[in-house]
C-alpha cells in the first residue's frame, strides 16, 4: 500500500508538529504527573514512519537515542550520535532490530498500511517495547465525512496532499485500533480528536474525532 511521497506530502504533517507535543503532554501528565520536559528526558524513542525526521529531531534535544524509519529517504537531517534516521521497510526492521524502546511514534502512518501489515506491526510491538512503554498513534477515522475531507477536499480542491496520498479504504475507526492494541496484549490510554483549521494553517486538539484522532497505548 506505501507509495512515493515528495515533500509537498509532509508540508501539512510538518503543521502536526505543535498539536502532536500537545497530546503527548497532555497524556503523559495524566498518566506520571510529570511534564513532557522531565518524562522524555533520556529515553529510547523510535518513530516508525518518521517522514523528513522534522518531528523526532525535536526529542533529541533531551538527551533522548531517537531512531526514526521510512521507506521513504526524505530526510531532511544527517545522522548524529543519538539520532539516526533510516531508510528501511516494516517488516525488514522489526526482523533485524535489536533494540528495545521507551517510546514509539506512530503517526499517519497506519493509513498507508493494509489489514495485514496493521496486524504485523501490532504482533510484533512486544518485540520493540520496554517495560512500561507508551505508544502514540495518529490517523484518519473512516466514515464519509473523513472521505470527503482528507481527499475530496484536502488532495483534490485545495490541494494541500497530492493526489492519491490516500485510500479510504485503508481508514480505520478508533474501535479498530482498540481491537487491534487488545489482541496483542496492550492497553488504552486515550482517544481524543483533532482538526484542521485551513486559514491558519494549523491543527488543534477536539473532542471531534470524525477525521484526525490520536490514541495512546501502553504495553
């Protein structure tokens, strides 16, 4: 189901950077009292469909070992001591990994993944997590109203996503991605939407989860 992406795909991903930080905070007071600051300090993070890397460079400020993967190898950062980003696929990465991780990213990324590599991906978490560790997840709802506004309006009318960036086909309910998270052992934190406000070109944390939603799991 993965396809080639230019940059002109991860420009309104880029614009997910602030409200991604914002839902990770929010869960992360509610679930250790601490701030994002004091929580991230230190910790194995690994972000799996990391796109240009904009995002998980951010963590790498805090003294974080931060490993992003694509299949895509449009990054925007050469590699450093603590921060690698690598051109890889799913299935390649999880066979040949070794590493254990605090935090897993998980972001626009299960859209672009067939039921049976969603399946793969969440059978083979265990194998990827420390104990203890929070998984963050955002993608699109199915149903018409996210159809309608993730392609008909997003790719075709004001052409923020190139066309064909997505199948709604592929689109999964938040109740899937709780079936998904029970079967293989791992338990629910939250589910909270987010929307989309073209004029400032910015997204924003809602209690409307019809089209972009995050979930958060722990293992």
């Amino acid at each position: 189901m993965m396809q080639n992406y230019n940059y002109k795909y991860y420009e309104p991903l880029e614009q997910m950077i602030a409200v991604r930080h914002q839902y990770m905070s929010k869960i992360i007071k509610k679930i250790t009292h601490l701030n994002i600051y004091e929580y991230l300090k230190n910790k194995k993070i690994l972000d799996i469909g990391c796109g240009t890397g904009e995002f998980l460079k951010n963590y790498h400020e805090l003294n974080n070992q931060c490993l992003g993967i694509d299949i895509q190898q449009n990054f925007k950062f050469k590699n450093k001591i603590g921060f690698t980003l690598k051109n890889t696929d799913l299935k390649n990465f999880i066979k040949n990994n070794k590493k254990k991780f605090d935090i897993i990213f998980i972001f626009e990324f299960l859209e672009h993944l067939s039921f049976s590599e969603r399946e793969f991906l969440f059978k083979n978490l265990f194998k990827l997590l420390n104990r203890n560790s929070l998984i963050f997840i955002s993608t699109l709802n199915k149903n018409i109203i996210s159809k309608f506004l993730a392609i008909d309006v997003a790719e075709k009318y004001l052409k923020l996503l190139p066309k064909n960036t997505h199948d709604d086909k592929y689109f999964l309910k938040p109740s899937e991605i709780q079936n998904l998270a029970n079967n293989n052992k791992l338990h629910l934190i939250d589910v909270s939407g987010m929307t989309y406000n073209p004029l400032f070109k910015s997204f924003k944390l809602s209690k409307i989860d019809l089209v972009n939603y995050f979930v958060s799991l722990r293992n």
